[in-house]
C-alpha cells in the first residue's frame, strides 16, 4: 500500500491537553508539506486549533478520513479508536511520555515513522472488540462497543453483587465479587491485569472472563472463544446495585432484573505499526520484565 492511500489524514491530540501543540502542528505541517489534506480531531484543544488553518472535524464527520494519528496516550488512542473502527479508519499511535501499550510510536521519532507509513512500510493489527447490550426482556435498554473490556462494578453502598454466567447458553458459575470485567486481548493489560487476569496476546482471538476480588477462592479467571455469547444476570434485584461501563466510562446502572451480554463486536480497531513495534520489547518496559540479559 502507498502513500496515496492516505489522502487525508485525522490528527488527533489529548483532549484539553496543550502539551499537544508542537508536535501536532509540526505534523500537521508535515503531512500538508506531502500534498496530504489534514483534519484536527475533535479531542484536539480548542485554544490549539485556533492558529491552524486545518479543518476542524467533527465527531460524526470522521468518514473522509483515510487514516487517523493519535498523539498523546492510551486514553485518547482508546476512545479515537472507538469511533474510527465504526468508519473502518486505521489508526497509528504517538505517545508522548512513556511507551504505551497502543501508542508505540515515540514523539522523538513521529515524523520519521510517519513517513515510513506514508511509503507504505507498515502492517495493520486488527484487534477484537466487544459489543454490550443490556436487555430488559425484549427491550434493549443500552449498548456500546469497547476496545478494553466490559465490566460489570458494584456500587460503594453495595457489599458484593451476586451475579451469574452463561456462556452460549450454558450455565459457568455463580459468584459473588466486587464484579467481573470481560476483556479483549487489548484489554488484557489493562483493569484486568490489576484483577489478576492473565496477559494474552493481541493476537489471539479470545475474551477473558474476569471475577474482581471474588468471595471465593476458586473463582479464578477463564478465557473464552472470541464468538462465544456471555450472559450475565444479577441476584442482587436492589435498584442501582450495580453498573456496566464500557471502555472505563459508566454507561448503565442496573435495576438486578436485566440481562447483560457481552460478545463480540462486528466493528475492529486497525493498528497501523512500522516494523519497529515490537509487543514483547513493549511488555518488557511497561511491566519491568527482565532484560533477558
């Protein structure tokens, strides 16, 4: 794939963060040097967009983009990448402080790897998604998509909810605990590592079932096909016992009489990587694994 793929580019900043400015105004000066129509996103601060001459895009006019750069972290890469999957937009991330664990391109080195993606030297990760829909009956009361996970929390003024599972129609477990995440590989590192859930590799595609401070013991996280359909139900029936939040934002507060199911998402996130990615040299610095020294 060449340059000309990318005719207009997406660029998009940390939301309300100035820190910002330079490098997206040295990029976005960059690309327009290339021939290349750039758009500002809309997580780009107001008093940023001010001084550029680019068009300000905004959350639904994401369509006419050809690819999407992310500068700042895993946030903001996180909740671009949610829109840009619906529109099938790849998206390359620059992180501006420390690696992370999606934006891997460091700021020092945006402009040359960026021209590496422009001349076609770079591959595109497809990572899974998860699609949430909260049933009452035949009513659908909520839906989203998340990158991370799906988690099902308990409210402070509730001890522990009690929650069961099925799994493509068969019972799994009945447990009770602070909550349970459902995570993507992507997501494996993220809520659900601190929960003890195991690490998996982005490119398996696989959900884990994930129980948060669990009553018991024996309770211990389980991974799932990738096509498997989770339903989950509480026994707590007090309004407000619990909520489900997508991708870390609260979306819904459960009543106890609905059904959550959780499966996978028809939409993808499309990563864009220079052969300088490298998962395992990231997992290393992110978690401070030995150096193999």
């Amino acid at each position: 794939m060449n340059s000309h793929m990318f005719k207009t580019i997406g660029v998009f900043g940390k939301y309300q963060d100035t820190s910002v400015e330079k490098p997206i105004k040295a990029l976005a000066q960059h690309l327009e040097d290339n021939g290349i129509k750039v758009k500002l996103g809309y997580t780009t601060a107001e008093e940023i967009t001010r001084e550029l001459p680019q068009e300000l895009m905004h959350e639904s006019l994401t369509s006419d983009i050809d690819l999407a750069v992310v500068i700042g972290g895993d946030g903001t890469l996180l909740h671009v990448a949610r829109t840009m999957a619906e529109k099938n937009v790849p998206v390359a991330g620059v992180n501006l402080g420390t690696l992370g664990f999606l934006t891997d391109i460091p700021q020092a080195d945006m402009l040359t790897e960026i021209d590496r993606i422009l001349e076609g030297d770079y591959e595109v990760e497809q990572r899974i998604m998860l699609h949430v829909r909260v049933l009452r009956g035949d009513e659908c009361l909520y839906q989203d998509i998340a990158l991370n996970d799906i988690v099902i929390g308990r409210y402070a003024s509730e001890k522990l909810i009690k929650w069961q599972v099925h799994v493509n129609g068969q019972f799994v477990t009945s447990a009770r605990s602070d909550g349970v995440i459902l995570a993507t590989p992507t997501g494996s590192t993220a809520y659900a590592l601190s929960a003890g859930g195991p690490i998996v590799h982005p490119g398996t595609d696989v959900i884990s079932m994930v129980p948060v401070s669990p009553h018991t013991l024996s309770n211990r996280p389980i991974t799932l096909p990738a096509n498997s359909k989770v339903e989950l139900s509480l026994q707590n029936k007090t309004p407000n016992c619990a909520h489900v939040s997508s991708d870390g934002l609260i979306g819904y507060n459960l009543m106890g009489d609905e059904l959550v199911e959780i499966s996978r998402s028809k939409h993808s996130v499309k990563l864009v990587h220079t052969e300088r990615y490298n998962y395992f040299a990231m997992l290393r610095a992110k978690l401070g694994w030995g150096s193999g020294k």
